[in-house]
C-alpha cells in the first residue's frame, strides 16, 4: 500500500489516516451490529418467557402445583385413547 502511494504521488501520512479512519469505521460499526444483535435476543427471550408463562401446558402444570409439592402435569395427564 505504501509503495503504491509512493507510486502515484499520493503522501504517505495521507494513506496512514486513511487506514486509521477505516479501521475505526469498521470497529464502530462491528460494535453497533454486536449491540443489535444482543438487543433482538433480549426481545425474542422476553418474548419466549412470555409465550411459555402464558401457555397451556405450563397453566395446567401451575395449577397442578398444590401445597408446595409439585406434581407434574404429565402424572395428571389423560391418555387420548383411554378417553
């Protein structure tokens, strides 16, 4: 890269900025994707919590928690053929 800039007339402190302002840019916009990234996952998390909170087999096997022991919806389940 020197050489070329040497080459075609270009300074060469002009080229050092140049590299210097890339490699910023590319480090700033390599944290502003990580930062993205972590936000959506925080969302589709908080959203995943919510859906099994509210689902029916998770209601069932809280309404099946009595007295503290817990008792699993599975031990309570009806078997479809022998309905």
């Amino acid at each position: 890269m020197l050489l070329s800039s040497i080459a075609f007339g270009y300074p060469a402190s002009s080229e050092n900025i140049f590299q210097t302002v890339v490699a910023a840019i590319t480090l700033a916009l390599a944290l502003i994707i990580q930062h993205t990234q972590a936000r959506e996952q925080l969302v589709t998390q908080r959203k995943l919590d919510e859906t099994s909170r509210r689902s029916p087999a998770v209601l069932a096997a809280q309404r099946l928690t009595i007295g503290g022991s817990t008792t699993s919806a599975a031990e309570h389940a009806v078997h479809p053929i022998l309905v």
